[in-house]
C-alpha cells in the first residue's frame, strides 16, 4: 500500500468516526472513545504526511534542476 492510499484510508476512517461523534452529540451521549481514536488517527495523519526539517526550512536548495 502506497502512502497516499494509506492516507486516504485514514481520511476515510476519520471520516467515518466524525459522522459517529456527531450522531452521539445529538443523541446527548459520550463519545470518549471515538474522540480518543480520533485523536489517534490525526496523529498518524500528521506523522505520515509531514515534512523533513530541512526541507521546510531550505524549499529551493533541495530542488534540484536539470
């Protein structure tokens, strides 16, 4: 599996608990563990999509042209 399907497979699964909490709200119940895997979905979101330091940092200098 390729790093973009795996983050879309996260957006999706996000997705799917939002429409859960939101449904719990309005029933005027808890949603502590959905919000606890959601939490925990957005990290991993974060951590796949993010960016070297040095890439953030000199955008230019690593790009290399030919």
């Amino acid at each position: 599996m390729s790093q973009t399907q795996y983050l879309k497979l996260l957006e999706k699964e996000i997705q799917h608990i939002n429409k859960k909490i939101d449904m719990k709200i309005m029933q005027g119940e808890a949603y502590m563990k959905e919000a606890r895997d959601h939490k925990l979905l957005l990290k991993k979101v974060r951590y796949h999509s993010r960016k070297s330091f040095f890439s953030r940092l000199f955008p230019t200098f690593f790009k290399f042209q030919f």
